[in-house]
C-alpha cells in the first residue's frame, strides 16, 4: 500500500469574491487486480498494454486504486509531480523478493492481458480470489510461479543427454577402477 499525503490549498474564487480553502489530504493507494479491473470496466481497454494513456485515463486509475474513503474528487486534481513520481514508482514496484532467471523466462506472449485473463488464471491455478487484493506485480508473479511449477519437466536435449550419460559412465568405470 502506498500512502500520499495531498497538501492544502488557499485559492481565491474570482466569482464569489472570497477565499477557498481545501484540506490536506492522505490517500491510501494499492494497485491490486481489482483496481485494474474497475479501470478496465470503465475504459473497456488493457490497462497493462503499451499505448499512452490520456491524463484522464491516468488520474481514474488513481481515483481506482485509493482505497481511503469519501474522498472529495477535486483533491485529484492538486496532485503534485511528486505525487504522480511515487505513484509510478509504487505501481512498477516488484512488491516481492523473486526473482526468473532467463532460463525459466521464457519467450514473451503476445496474448493481451486483461483483469478478466487474470481471474482465469487464478482459477486454473486454484489461487485464491482474495489475492486480488494484493500488488498486482506480486499477483503475477506467484502466478508466473505456478505455472513454471505445475509444467511438466523440460526435456533434455540430444547433446544435454549425451554429456549426462558420458558423466555417469566415467563415474561408473573411476568407481569400478575400469576402462570400460
């Protein structure tokens, strides 16, 4: 969870001639699999694909993620460029302490991924729905996880295999004191 702090503001209002005052603020933010789903509702697109998204985009995915309640709208739009800053950071953030190596990597999908392939995923994987709660960069990753788990065994290769048996026959024939 991510906590930001919005700080108050003293503006004139040309109209009615007087002073308008908002509160400091704290939001409390978490980019979990439902804010990316509520996001995905309301734009009907990918949230996690490659294409920019408009300012309005962005700042609703803000508004999905907080999680602190009866928050006035107009405390978005005093979000500083420091502000944004920690919420990228925080949304980038790996949440967790695994890592791949590029052996269990894998080659990239070109499949788009959605809340709804997600929650697939969840279900296929008999992971629990309240992980949807969590970092969503923690969700795919014990996702990622699963699925490297309940593959079945790579096969070796002709030359792995090769190089396997000739290394069990040398230690065969040391341990036997044979030449063949």
């Amino acid at each position: 969870m991510l906590t930001i702090i919005i700080p108050g503001v003293e503006l004139w209002d040309e109209k009615n001639q007087e002073f308008i005052y908002g509160k400091e603020q704290t939001l409390q933010l978490e980019h979990s699999l439902v804010s990316l789903s509520k996001w995905e509702s309301k734009w009907c697109k990918p949230f996690l694909s490659k294409a920019e998204k408009t300012d309005e985009e962005i700042l609703d995915y803000i508004k999905f993620m907080t999680i602190t309640q009866n928050v006035n709208p107009e405390v978005y739009l005093r979000l500083s460029n420091d502000n944004i800053k920690r919420i990228n950071d925080y949304i980038s953030h790996p949440a967790t302490a695994t890592t791949f190596s590029q052996a269990n990597g894998g080659k990239k999908s070109n499949e788009i991924v959605t809340s709804e392939l997600i929650y697939y995923w969840m279900t296929a994987l008999n992971i629990p729905f309240e992980c949807q709660k969590w970092h969503l960069n923690r969700l795919l990753t014990l996702i990622r996880i699963a699925n490297i788990k309940n593959a079945p065994p790579k096969k070796m290769s002709k030359r792995e295999t090769m190089s396997r048996y000739q290394a069990l026959n040398a230690a065969r024939r040391k341990q036997l004191n044979s030449k063949g």
